[in-house]
C-alpha cells in the first residue's frame, strides 16, 4: 500500500515531460503547415477615378427677389425626406456648393478630404436628405444622418445631485455617424428658388431624378463605358464594381495562382450556353475568354480602357499648397526680427524726441574694407635683440661706476671661453633704479 502511494508521483512526474514533449511534437507540423498556407491581407485606401475630379458648373436662371416666407416653407416641405442618387463619391463631412458655380473642395484637397475622412456613398448610391436648414444666404442639406451627431455637445452633460451618481442630458449614440453635409452657397442673400432649381443646382453632385440604379451609375461613367456597361460587355481593364454593374454576381469564382501573380477567376454562363471567364488580379480584369456555342474560345488580353486610368491620381503624391518657400523666404527667416511692441504700425510717443528719455538705437559694427591690411613691420626690427632700456644721461656716470653694492660678485662672474670653443650667449639684465 505504501508502495502505491509513494509510486504514484514518481509516476506522474515522469510521465508528464513525456507528455509535454508528445504534444510538441503534433503541434510544430500543425503551426508550421497553418503558416504555410497563410495568406496576406493588404490594406490600402479606396481607389478614387480620376474623372470625378473634373467638375462641371450648372447654368440655372435665378430669379432676383428675395425670398418669402411662404416659400421657405414650401421648399423645406419640397426637400425634407427626398431621394437621389450620388454622382460622385460623397466623404463623411462637408462639402460646399456654389450656385452655379464650383465645389470646394476639389482636386487633390477633394481626394485627400475623402481619404482621411472616409467615404459615406460610393457613386449610384442612393442618398435621402434627412435636415433641412436654410438661413442667411446658404441652404445646408444633410444626406443619410450627416457628418455629426444629434447631440454633439448635450451627450458630454450630466446632471446629478451625487458627483458619483449622475444622469446623462441625452443618451449618447455608440454608433459614429456615416452620412454627408452639402451647403448651397448664394452669392449675396437666397432668391426666390424653387425646389426643382435647387436639385437642378446640386445635380453635378446629387442627381434626384427617377432611374435605376444602374442608370445612375453609368451616368457617372464615361461614354464609351457607359455604353459597355450598358450592353453587358466587359472589358479588359475594369473594376469589380463595373463588371458588377456590367454582369452582375457570378454564379462561381475560383482562386488560382501563376507562378507568383496570384488571381481569381469569375465564371458567367453554364454549358451548354456562352460561358465567360473573366480573371481579375486586384481590383482590374487582365483577361476575358468568351466560349460561346459553336465558336473558337475569343481570348483579351489587352488593355481597352484606353487612357481612363492614366488620369488618375497618384495614391501616394500629396501636393504642398502654400509650403513651398524660395529663397527669399528663407533670407527673411534669418532677418533680426522686430523688438515686440505695444504700439501700433508707425505710431510715435511724445518721448521719442525728448532728450531726457533717450531711445537706443541699433548697433552699428565697423565693417572691415577690402584694401585694409596688417602693417609690415622692419626685418631690421624683426632681427635686432632686444636692448637694455635707455638709462637718462645724470645717471651715466655713476653706472660706470657702480657703487659697491651693485658690484658682481666675484663667484657669479662667468669665466672667459676656451679657446675655439663659442662664445655662450649673452644675458642681459635690467635695472631699475630711481633717478636722484
């Protein structure tokens, strides 16, 4: 009995090592073939086609009176809760709309506004204007919820008897808004518009007339692929959302790979019917195999966008507005700066002028001119030793004869040279003495 107890953890501390390096064993096979199948996810920002960045003004005859009352009402009952469809893509802020004029922003600050902040509809989606707000000389329009929250600053107020214990205004919205905010902008004060010349205003960016959603999105597309789309014709070079909106959903899709590219292939049709291939690396179709019934397979490889996609923007140039700076800019950053003042530009204090309260002026450095150079100096006075200073002449005689007191002594006299050997060097000292 004794035996079995004691036997019990020698055996279980034995066996667990086994145990632990079994296991290891399985796992590394399992870890290494989940690595070697594993796949790559790159994530990049959304692709913007190049032609939304031209934008075209509208031409709307505005009436010159200003607007009533009654037809501030009638336009908000006309606006409130209408439908349309996006022209091109509308970023998760705001955007602001000339009457007949441009859109701010636009260009490169129009890309950049849409990558930073997100996308809140893709071109053909449908859009409804949730508020209406007309004031001064704008109309403010906001799609799908808008750009900021019901309550942006009640939602951060609480109220409460207990600091510990208290009850928010409202009840704060976990869910970040995704819509967008178009303010129709007026030269001088809002006419007397109607609401059919304001969608007429806003249609380069949001379209309200009746279609489908595929009409809504080719009118956003060139004339060559709007005709494509509309046929069902893919072409060699399209996005997934034009073959999309050209074929709809495939009825299969296979991942293959060739050599290191890899790609899928989206299959249209069923034997004994035309069946199409279309095999897309990305985001872009690389080829079309048409194999219709009774015909040799048609293969595309070439590219028949044409120069649709060369005009669009480099994802990864951002153009500097007001950053660059020349040299003058760069001397300037170097000039002294002014002493900081209280006074305003050219203002003068009666003390100015008055000589008991003297005004410092700037410092002015002796600047050193081309032609000024170091004196020469004698190679005579280079190479004279120097002399004992000049004794005056009432004390000539009596340094001839010294006073006994100033006499060598006889231990400190040097002794004469040998002969042919150099005379060693002079010493020569000073004394100074009062002059009786």
């Amino acid at each position: 009995m004794r035996r079995s107890i004691s036997a019990g953890p020698i055996r279980s501390r034995l066996l667990f090592p086994a145990a632990s390096i079994t296991l290891t064993a399985l796992l590394i096979p399992v870890f290494c073939g989940a690595s070697a199948h594993a796949q790559v996810f790159v994530v990049q920002s959304e692709h913007i086609d190049g032609h939304y960045l031209e934008f075209k003004p509208t031409h709307v005859a505005l009436p010159t009176q200003p607007m009533t009352e009654r037809t501030r009402r009638d336009l908000l009952r006309f606006l409130t809760a209408e439908q349309g469809f996006a022209m091109r893509p509308l970023p998760i802020g705001e955007l602001t709309l000339r009457a007949n004029g441009d859109m701010h922003p636009s260009g490169s600050d129009y890309i950049t506004e849409l990558q930073s902040k997100g996308i809140s509809v893709k071109p053909a989606g449908r859009v409804t204007i949730t508020n209406v707000v007309i004031r001064g000389d704008r109309i403010v329009l906001d799609f799908n919820g808008g750009p900021y929250r019901k309550h942006r600053f009640l939602r951060h107020i609480s109220v409460g008897a207990d600091p510990n214990y208290t009850a928010p205004v409202v009840q704060d919205d976990p869910q970040a808004p995704t819509g967008s905010r178009l303010t129709l902008l007026f030269d001088h004060s809002l006419p007397e518009v109607t609401g059919m010349q304001v969608e007429e205003l806003m249609k380069p960016i949001i379209d309200f007339s009746v279609k489908t959603p595929l009409e809504a999105y080719t009118d956003t597309l060139p004339p060559f692929l709007r005709a494509a789309i509309l046929a069902h014709h893919v072409l060699v070079g399209m996005n997934t959302d034009m073959v999309l909106s050209a074929k709809g959903q495939p009825i299969g899709k296979m991942r293959e790979q060739e050599g290191q590219m890899p790609f899928e292939v989206w299959i249209y049709g069923e034997a004994p019917q035309d069946v199409e291939f279309v095999r897309i690396n990305g985001n872009r179709v690389i080829r079309v195999e048409d194999a219709s019934v009774g015909k040799p397979v048609v293969v595309r490889t070439a590219d028949e966008m044409g120069d649709y996609w060369n005009t669009q923007p480099n994802p990864n140039i951002r153009e500097v507005k007001l950053g660059d700076q020349g040299p003058a800019s760069a001397a300037e950053e170097d000039a002294r700066k002014n002493v900081p003042t209280l006074r305003q530009g050219g203002e003068k204090l009666p003390n100015d002028n008055d000589a008991n309260h003297p005004v410092m002026g700037p410092v002015n450095f002796p600047k050193s001119q081309p032609n000024d150079k170091p004196a020469a100096v004698p190679a005579s006075a280079q190479q004279q030793p120097p002399s004992a200073p000049a004794q005056p002449a009432a004390s000539s005689a009596s340094s001839q004869n010294p006073p006994p007191s100033l006499k060598t002594p006889p231990s400190l006299k040097t002794p004469p040279p040998a002969q042919g050997s150099p005379a060693p060097p002079q010493n020569y000292v000073a004394i100074n003495r009062p002059v009786n």
